[in-house]
C-alpha cells in the first residue's frame, strides 16, 4: 500500500516535495543546493537542504551539520534550525560514536535540543527528541531519569492523544523493556496514520528478530510485508511528526551487521561479534526481509538477507 502524497504533509516547496514523494532524493537535494546559491542571504534553503541530506540509507551528516550550523548562524532565533542540527549531531553519533565524541558532538547534540526547545517550549518534535536523547544521556550532558520524566510529562501535555505521543510512549517502553506496551503505543500511532503502520511493525519485527524472539518477529515482520511501506522513505523520515527511534536503529545494525551494539549517551556505541543461532524459523524471517526490502527498491540489502537465509538454511 503506496502512502498517498495528501497523507505525507512537507513543509518544503511544491518542486521539492514532487522529488521527495517520487523518491529522488538525490535531485531533491540538487533543487535546494540551487536555491540555497539563488538566494544566499535567506538562510531558510540551507535549513531545507541540511535536512534533506540527512534522509535515506547514507545521510550526509557533515554536509548537513555545515549547512545547518550556517543556517542557525544566519538566524539563531529559529526553534527548528536548532533542532535538525542536533538531529545531525545524533546521526553523526551513529555513525561513528567515538570518533564524533571527540569532536564535541555530544555537547553539541545538547547544547542544540535544549535550545530549540528554550526557543519554542511548544515545539513538540523537538520535545519528543529531547526526551528521548535525556533517556540515555548523563546528567552532566542534560539528561537522566528525572528529567526524562519531566520531558515526557511536558509533551504529553502538549501532545497527548497525537501520533508523536504514541511514539515517545514506545520508546520509553521499549527502553524499559516492556515490549508489549510498545507494541500496543505503535500500533495506536499506525492507526493514526496508516501510510506509518506498515513502518512501525517492521520496527517491531526488526527488534524482535535481533533479540531472536523469532515468532514475534515473524508476525510483525508479515504484518509489515502485507501492509507495504516497511522502509522508511524520505518522504516519511522528513516529516514533523517523525520520530526517530535509537531502539530499532540499534537492532537494525545488529542485524544487519550481525553485532551486538551498546546503547550510549554518544548514540550507537561499541560493538561486539555475535553468531546467528541456528533455527529453522531464521531463514523464513530472512526470506521476509529480502522481499520487503525488494520491494522498497533496496535491491542491496535484498541479495544481503537472501543470502543469509541460504545459509540458514545450509546450517
């Protein structure tokens, strides 16, 4: 099932937004690398360009961060332009968590959520992402149980009852371990915006699969296949009301990778071998993600997970 372009609002131009749902991401960016030259002194095309290098599978997060920073420079006023800064500190982080450490990343991430939220206290996604980072962060970077808690108890006052609650609520729960509470908050988020439900279970079925819970993971991951719009696209990821989750990044990588991967306050951290059990349910939940990613155009990862479910098979 095809998101319909009505069910997927972008606060981009008309040109941009065409490229984006027709997933020319690469010519998206050309269009407002090209404004941002027509109109320098307008630091609005830098912003929109420093997302859109952010979205797909290879985000461009130092070209993001130097065309954000720009942008928050030109007009540090703007509550977003803080916020999608912090946002490509965070992927910089999850690509590279100690080498970007060392460059003051993490100080940076913190500096600029709790900016963006001091600009706007009613900036909801800003919100929601500060909550989330204050989940795994140390006190002395902004973050801890108690202020998490203060993060959530604000958004749900802004927020109760949307599609960004129901997401802040999953992944506090998924971080608690309460993987049935998480189920039902993604759910809630996926019924309120079906071209996001096929997403959210897979998702699931991605965290399920790489704690190797394998039933559960071959529901979700089925239930995802049936209802289409498993992977992300850009068009999704660049909405205001798109969360993104450090619970399925995580599991995402260590399935992909086959590693274990820590969660830590400077993103995805440390990583160690694992070895795939042997089952005979493995190579069917390969078979799924083959096709699912088949049919988001991912022809990579495809051959990847078929090919890790003949030797599955072969085991």
């Amino acid at each position: 099932m095809a998101p319909s372009r009505k069910a997927l609002p972008l606060d981009f131009p008309e040109s941009v937004t065409l490229l984006l749902h027709a997933g020319k991401l690469d010519a998206a960016r050309e269009e407002l690398a090209m404004l941002s030259r027509e109109n320098p002194a307008d630091p609005q095309w830098r912003y929109q360009l420093g997302r859109v290098l952010l979205a797909g599978d290879r985000p461009r997060y130092e070209e993001a961060i130097r065309h954000l920073s720009a942008a928050v420079q030109a007009d540090p006023s703007r509550s977003n332009y803080h916020l999608w800064l912090a946002r490509a500190f965070g992927i910089k982080l999850e690509h590279g968590a100690v080498a970007a450490a060392m460059t003051g990343a993490p100080l940076r991430l913190a500096r600029h959520f709790a900016k963006a939220v001091q600009l706007d206290p009613e900036n909801i996604p800003a919100r929601a992402d500060l909550f989330q980072f204050s989940l795994f962060a140390p006190a002395v970077l902004g973050g801890g149980e108690k202020r998490a808690a203060r993060h959530l108890e604000k958004l749900r006052a802004l927020a109760a009852g949307t599609l960004v609650f129901d997401q802040a609520l999953a992944i506090e729960a998924l971080h608690r371990g309460r993987m049935e509470e998480a189920t039902n908050h993604l759910r809630a988020a996926g019924a309120k915006d079906e071209s996001l439900a096929g997403h959210f279970e897979f998702q699931l079925g991605i965290i399920h699969m790489s704690e190797e819970r394998r039933d559960a993971a071959g529901a979700h991951l089925a239930r995802a296949r049936e209802l289409g719009g498993a992977l992300e696209a850009p068009a999704q990821t660049l909405r205001s009301d798109f969360i993104r989750n450090i619970a399925f990044q995580k599991a995402r990588v260590e399935l992909e990778r086959n590693v274990r991967v820590s969660v830590t306050p400077m993103g995805l951290g440390s990583t160690s071998k694992r070895r795939e059990a042997v089952h005979p349910h493995t190579a069917a939940l390969h078979e799924i993600l083959s096709e699912i990613y088949e049919a988001g155009g991912d022809r990579s990862k495809a051959a990847h997970h078929r090919a890790r479910a003949g030797l599955s098979r072969a085991a």
